[in-house]
C-alpha cells in the first residue's frame, strides 16, 4: 500500500537477484526521509480525532508532457470527480515533498503531514486507504466508508 513494507520489498529484490533479472525501477529502493514512499496512484488519509478525510493522487508526468516531464506529482482532490478533480501542489522527490511556491497553507500543511505520514498512522492519528473498486460499477472508491464496504454511495442501493 503506502508505506514501503521493506520486507517485502527486500524479499522482491532477492527474488529479481536470484533470477538474475533486472528489478522494474517500482521495486527498487528509493531513499526517502518522510516516509511518503508510494507507488503512483490514489490514497486517503482519514484523521482519527475529526473523521475528515482528504484523497491525494501520486502520479509520474509523462516524459513528453508539457510540465515537469518525469517528475512524480502530488494532487488533492477538490471536487466531487475522484478520477479527475485533482490539483497539484507538489513533487514527490527522492529527498521529501517539494510544495510549489503557489501552493496554499493547506496544501503546505498536508504535505507536512504527507512527510511524517508513517509517524502519524503508527500513532494511530491517522488511517491511509488505497482507492479501490466499487464490486458492482467498478467506479473508483476513495472515501474510508466506501473503501471498507467495496461498493460506492450509487451502487449502495442496488442488489448485488
């Protein structure tokens, strides 16, 4: 999930070392000092104390885009459209969160707790959910409620 789980991750390179082949660039070690080490895709943070959740998105720019080709970019969702409300406000680098110099306090203060996310869930101030897919429609799920049941707030009335 978010994460990295090193075991895993460690038991993976030495699957990919003792085949002999080459580990994809998603498997190996990245350093990261914040602990937002993710791979590209959609997550909420649900705060334990409030209940209020926020969904970001973690994607890798196509090498041909227009901006910041290459580059990993963190987005929080800010409409009602979880596949495409989506502002950036950040990378997502090797050393941490880079906020962009636009970005709003909020934004900066999410990307703070985005750094220590690890820290927050094992202090159980936070749960992370990683979208999933709505079991009937197979609409994208983000929100902690629809996550844990596996069926979205449309398809909630409908026989299964």
């Amino acid at each position: 999930m978010l994460a990295a789980d090193n075991a895993t991750r460690e038991q993976l390179l030495e699957a990919f070392r003792l085949a002999g082949v080459e580990p994809p660039e998603e498997v190996k070690p990245t350093p990261y000092r914040g602990g937002l080490l993710t791979h590209n895709g959609v997550f909420t943070v649900k705060s334990i104390a409030t209940g209020e959740h926020r969904t970001f998105m973690v994607r890798t720019q196509p090498d041909d885009a227009k901006f910041a080709p290459g580059k990993r970019v963190l987005s929080l969702l800010r409409g009602p459209d979880n596949t495409k409300d989506y502002t950036g406000f950040a990378f997502v680098e090797p050393d941490g969160i880079k906020v962009w110099a636009k970005a709003n306090d909020k934004c900066r203060a999410y990307a703070a707790m985005l750094e220590k996310l690890s820290e927050h869930s094992a202090a159980g101030r936070v749960e992370v959910y990683a979208a999933t897919r709505c079991r009937v429609c197979n609409r994208t799920l983000t929100t902690p409620e629809s996550v844990e049941s596996g069926i979205g707030p449309v398809c909630e009335g409908r026989s299964v």
